[in-house]
C-alpha cells in the first residue's frame, strides 16, 4: 500500500521536535508498505531551513527503505511575527500542492496532520485529484486555540478558518483525534459524527527514550553535580508561558541547590532570558534544542521534569510528557484537564499544581525535594502506564488497521 503523509513539520532525521509521524512512517515502512511524505523545508523551532534546500522549491529524498520525503519551499520569516507565519503557512501550502500534483504517484491513502488547519488545502486537494480517501488529523485543535489566546484577531481571518475547519471535517473520510476531550469538542461543538472520528493518542517512543543512569555525561558537562534538577524541554513560544517557570525559580532564589533547566527554542526565549538577567537569576539554565537521542540522556539526568502551557489548553496532551515517563521521571504539571487526567489521575505519575500558581509549584519541588521515595513511586508508575497504554508501536499498528479497513485492504 502507497501511504501519502502530508505534515508540514516532520522532522529531519535526528531532528528537534515532536517525531510522531517519523515512527509511524518508520513502522509501517517495516510492515512493507511504502510512505510517501510531504513536509516542509523550515525547522519550527528556529525558523531556519538547511542550505541544501536554498533555492529550491521542491527537494526530493529518500530517507530510509520504503519512505520518500519531498521537502517543500517555506518563508523563513516563520518566527518573525505574525504576517511572516501566515506567509510560510502559505507558501507551504502553494509548494506542497505543486509536489502532491506533479512529483508524488497516485497514494492509496492520505493522511493529512494539523497544525496548521491550511494543510486541509493540500490534504482536500490530494483526495480530489489523486482519488484517495483522506485522513484528517487534529493534533491541536485550530482555530479555536489561536482565537481564544487572542492570536487571531482579525474577523475575516477568524471567519474563513472557521469555514475551513468545518469544510475538511466534512470533506475528510475519517477525522483522528489525540485525546478524548478532542473528540467531545468535535461532536458537541462541531457536529461531527462519532463514527467519522478515531483515536491514535501521542505515545511513547520505547526504542528511544529508556530508563538509564542519573549520573551521567550530562550532569559532569553542564556542572549539575549534586543539584535537584527540574527540567523542562520543548517550545519556547507563547502558548508554553514559560515566564512561570522563572517566577518558580525566583521563589526558590534561596535553595541553590535546585536548578531549572529549560530545553528548546522559540519566539519567547530572548524575553524569558532577558527576565532572568534583569532578576539576575542563577537558578536557571537555557539550553539551545538537541535531537531526541541526546535528550534522552537530559532526562534520565533530571530528577523531575515539568511540561507548561497557558491554563486555556486543557484538551492537549503534551507529548513531553510520555518521554518523561518512559524515562521513569516524575512530572509536576500546571496544566488542568486532558493532561492532568493522563499524568496525574491514570498514570499517577507526578503532583498536579494550579496553572500559574507559583506558590503550589515552590512547594510541590520541596517537597519531591524532601522525598526522593515519592520521586521514585511516581517514575515507576508513569513507566508502568506508558509501556502498558501507549507504546508508539502498538499505536501506528491500531492506525494502520483503521487505514487498511478504509481502503478495503484488510
């Protein structure tokens, strides 16, 4: 079967970022199926492109056995402001069309991920012009979270995505959500049947992120010694609101012994840096993003690990999360809802502290501080439930049987 992935941010290989579809496209290329993707050619976290894609519209390369990725043309003002993220948001979607039209074979299947919701103009056009069944996937749900963090303002704009959205919910042949609460909004809000939507939730990358030893190379190069790490690693943009994390660590300015260390890039890491030179802060850490297979390492050298977003966000399920506890790392989590169900009620694996309160933060580090038993309980739990829930393989095989009941291959 010819699998056609159209993600604007899949990554490279060892790249920085959410790697979802790179495991999918890597196991079901294993299950011998041939997977074709088209993506972007701009890094999202810091904007840039490689130079061997200067000049170029539409790049071709096979990556591995069985999977083909077009990297097409994206403006490099992504991270420039508004406007210029609008235009690269764009200018994929003019590229990928011209790759899906004229450089990909007829696929058998599309499988469409968003954000950003305009990949449902390249995703509708493939199934009309190759004449496959699509798959829509919502990994965030779009518009609703850039209208409600006041991202998107203007009205036209807001109108014609709202339309968008309708018209690919309509238009897709089955519509994936990643966590249940997503399915809630889509039925109640959107009018979706149920029997349009599946389920293939974020997981856990078991090959790549394992348990291993706290003291390792990380902590003997960045001089963490004997300190009582609390880690954060992912983006640094304006739905993470890390400015908590640096209210916590100011909180904390008297026990030097704990150190936060923020992993990433994004359009807030200047700002957040220039606050904590401005409080003249030396409990905190920025470390510039790294591939998954050095990161792994960062964890297993923390002692806790925490994942941040705005108190709006309380359907998503931050796929941070999963590499934590694969590493059997304990979570302390300002996010209500879908996340907190997850990690804190199901999994058991971390304590739970009101979004932006700095206060239950403080305390809940002292007190994983004060007691490295629960440290240890929680880390065991969270492992117990991402091997037995959400191991990404067993994951991209239930997606794979939806797949092949949609196209009548099973």
């Amino acid at each position: 079967m010819n699998i056609l992935i159209i993600h604007q941010y899949f990554l490279e290989k060892n790249g920085v970022g959410g790697s979802r579809f790179n495991q999918f496209a890597k196991y079901w290329a294993g299950c011998g199926h041939k997977v074709t993707v088209v993506s972007g050619m701009v890094d999202y976290t810091s904007g840039k492109k490689l130079n061997n894609y200067k000049n170029k519209w539409v790049n071709k390369e096979i990556i591995d056995d069985g999977i083909t990725v077009y990297r097409c043309f994206v403006s490099e003002q992504y991270n420039k402001n508004f406007l210029g993220r609008l235009w690269a948001y764009f200018s994929f979607v003019f590229s990928s069309i011209w790759a899906i039209l004229f450089c990909v074979s007829r696929p058998d299947v599309i499988v469409t991920t968003s954000p950003p919701l305009f990949v449902a103009i390249p995703g509708y056009l493939a199934k009309i012009f190759k004449r496959a069944p699509l798959i829509f996937e919502v990994r965030d749900l779009w518009p609703k979270f850039a209208i409600d963090e006041g991202i998107l303002k203007n009205k036209l704009i807001i109108k014609l995505s709202l339309w968008l959205e309708a018209f690919i919910y309509r238009q897709a042949d089955l519509v994936n959500v990643l966590t249940p609460a997503f399915e809630e909004y889509l039925i109640s809000e959107k009018g979706v049947k149920k029997d349009k939507i599946i389920y293939i939730p974020n997981g856990a990358d078991l090959d790549i992120f394992l348990p291993g030893p706290k003291d390792n190379w990380v902590r003997q190069q960045y001089h963490w010694d004997n300190k009582f790490i609390i880690l954060y690693v992912g983006a640094h943009g304006v739905a993470n609101n890390l400015i908590q994390l640096i209210n916590v660590a100011e909180s904390l300015r008297t026990n030097p012994e704990i150190l936060f260390v923020l992993i990433g890039n994004g359009m807030e890491k200047p700002q957040l840096q220039k606050v904590v030179r401005e409080k003249n802060l030396t409990n905190i850490q920025f470390l510039e993003s790294m591939p998954k297979n050095k990161i792994v390492d960062f964890i297993n050298a923390a002692d806790v690990c925490t994942a941040v977003l705005k108190k709006i966000y309380t359907t998503t399920y931050p796929n941070k999360v999963f590499d934590y506890m694969s590493c059997k790392k304990p979570t302390i989590l300002p996010i209500d809802g879908a996340a907190r169900k997850l990690v804190i009620n199901q999994a058991q694996a971390g304590l739970f502290v009101e979004p932006e309160n700095v206060q239950q933060f403080k305390e809940a580090t002292l007190r994983l501080y004060q007691h490295p038993e629960e440290v240890k309980i929680f880390g065991e739990n969270g492992y117990r439930f991402v091997t037995q829930n959400f191991d990404r393989q067993k994951l991209a095989e239930k997606y794979l049987l939806f797949i092949l009941n949609l196209t009548n291959q099973c």
